[in-house]
C-alpha cells in the first residue's frame, strides 16, 4: 500500500495541473455553487486555482484538482479544515464551501476527459508574509499560530492522511534518486551529504517520536497578516500538503523558511521554535533531530524543485521560488556539525528557561 501511494503522489507531481480558461472557471463557479464572479488565477503546484470575485466584492477560492490527485485525499483535507473550524474557530483558516446540492465537492470532466474534483473556499484576506518586514514578534506569531493548529488537529485521523507526499520530510531517502540528475557536481555532493545524514541520525528514531496530521506547508507564502498590524496573523492558507507525519517534521519544516531575512540564519527559526514550544512543547528526542530534520526539508526542496522545473518550465518561477534559499540553508548548514546546529535552533527555549 505505501508502494501505491507513494507512486501516486509521484504521479500528481508529474502530471500537469488543470488549465481552464476564466471564462469556464467563472462557468464552472455559478453552475455548481451559485456564485456569479470574476475568475483571477492564483498560483499553485498540483492543482488549479482561482479567486472568484462576485460584484459586490465577496471573494472565494476555486480549486480544481490535479486529475492524479486521490479523491480519499481530497476528502481529507475538507474534513481536516471542518475538523479546525469546529474545533478551534478562532483560527483563521479557509471554509469549506457547499455546491448547489449540498455536496462537499463536484466532479468534472476535463477538456482531454481526465476526472478532477473541484472545491470552493472562502477567501482569506491579508499580506503574504514573504512581501512583508521580517520580526521577531512576527516570528513569534507564526510559531504560536502554528503550535495551535497543531493542538487543534491533535486526535484528527482520516484514511486519506496516510498518503505518502514527496513533500514529506520525514521520507526524504526515497528522493535519493533525485540527486543523479543534479546537473551541478557541487550540488550533487551537497545533497549526499544532508541526505547521509538524514539517513544517519534521524531514519532509525522516527519511529519514536510522536505523529499526527500536520500542515506540512507552514512557510512565508501561506501565512498571512494584516496589512496595518504585519505581527497579527489573518489567514493560513494551502492545506494541500497535509498528511500524518511526526510532529517534529511540522515544527522543523516551518521553522526552515526564517533562516533567510537576517543576518544570523538561526535567529529567525530560533524566534520561530521557542514559541512554538511555548505551546507545544517538543520532547527531548524531538529536539535532538529537530534540526537535521530542518536541513533535510530544504534537501527535498531543492530536489523536487529541481526536478520538476525541467518538467514544466512554463511553471518555472512558482517551482523554483524557493530553491534559491535552501541551497544557500544548506551551504550554511554544511560545515556546522549537527549538535551545534541543534544548540543553535533551540537556543531561544533554553533563554526562556533561564528567565
């Protein structure tokens, strides 16, 4: 079963993304949820997406599926956020839209009679955090908004959240292959020796540490703030990468996208972990791989982006926004043996401590 699920991601990362017009986007929006507006694209890896903006000025997101993508999936992230909304309702997160007919999702057949699954979300209102200002009170915001989410989805269990994404850090060997094509020899060494180390030092204890359904995406696109107050969080968007992983990989998955913005690469996800552990304190074993597990998500990153820049160019840009960064992460991090990199990520909790 890990086996098909696995290649099943692989085929949603390989196949494009739908590509209706706005005008059928716009068609597709008013037969099946009543809402008449104006189709604008938004960006996306897998999936298609749109805001819908109605004349009164309401607007809503539109999301058709990769055509690869499981319906079990699917229905899990639309559980997921029903689950969130009941039971934390203060998070600012999407809502699951109804269609006409009370369903949680319609189904459509594409243009080359492939089947994707379309959902309707509210649309959330703010700044993506990578146009804004980097601080440590902002920082602090992310961590505590997130180690929330987490408590919110703790206990949430579904059948489709056992699905194997690449974009799961702690299942970063099965990228090993990746590293072959890696047109640069530099790279290609780099990326053996964060992946050696992955292999080494966190593999073998997973099964220890504490899993549960988790983000996985938490990063400066898919958070966002409000305009006048750029340290209140309004919206955490992209559920899409969702799935049941360690707790850990959540934490240092998030906390990879703060080392750039200053001139310490860990004063950001130091800022970020201490309050996260405010809230949801990590264990002992957690703390011990929390940053390897940091290097090794910007390792899948540069790899799957890699890899699947060549795949779509036209999509280039969106593919490869962050690959820039987690190569200059993982050049920081190559000569820091892995104790000091730990020390240095929790270095935040243990001034806490002291206060």
């Amino acid at each position: 079963m890990m086996l098909e699920t696995a290649s099943t991601d692989t085929a949603a990362l390989s196949t494009a993304a739908p590509d209706l017009s706005p005008a059928a986007l716009e068609r597709l929006a008013a037969a099946r949820y009543g809402i008449e507006g104006v189709a604008t694209a938004l960006g996306g890896e897998r999936d298609q997406n749109a805001c819908i903006e109605t004349a009164d000025g309401a607007r809503y997101v539109l999301k058709i599926s990769n055509p690869s993508e499981q319906s079990s999936v699917v229905d899990f992230q639309i559980a997921a956020l029903d689950h969130i909304a009941q039971r934390a309702p203060d998070l600012p997160i999407p809502r699951v839209l109804r269609t006409l007919d009370g369903e949680n999702t319609a189904h459509l057949t594409l243009p080359d009679g492939s089947l994707s699954m379309v959902r309707m979300l509210t649309y959330l209102d703010g700044v993506q955090i990578k146009h804004t200002e980097r601080t440590a009170a902002q920082r602090c915001a992310m961590g505590s908004g997130l180690a929330r989410l987490d408590l919110a989805l703790q206990g949430f269990d579904h059948p489709g959240a056992h699905h194997d994404l690449l974009w799961n850090a702690s299942a970063a060997h099965r990228l090993r292959d990746k590293m072959e094509s890696l047109p640069d020899p530099a790279k290609q060494q780099l990326a053996r020796r964060f992946m050696a180390r992955f292999e080494e030092h966190v593999l073998p204890r997973l099964h220890e540490v504490r899993t549960q359904v988790i983000h996985n995406d938490y990063h400066l696109y898919n958070v966002l703030v409000a305009s006048a107050e750029q340290e209140r969080v309004t919206g955490i968007i992209d559920f899409g990468d969702m799935l049941h992983a360690p707790l850990v990989s959540e934490v240092a998955t998030a906390a990879a996208f703060h080392m750039t913005g200053s001139d310490d690469p860990f004063a950001g996800p130091a800022q970020f972990v201490g309050a996260y552990q405010a809230i949801l304190p990590l264990t002992p074993l957690e703390q011990d791989i929390v940053a390897d597990l940091m290097a090794t998500r910007h390792l899948i990153t540069a790899l799957i982006s890699e890899w699947r820049a060549v795949r779509y160019p036209h999509n280039r840009a969106y593919i490869m926004r962050h690959n820039p960064a987690a190569w200059e992460a993982l050049g920081q991090l190559a000569d820091l043996p892995r104790q000091d990199a730990r020390d240095r990520l929790l270095s935040d909790i243990r001034h806490r401590s002291i206060a």
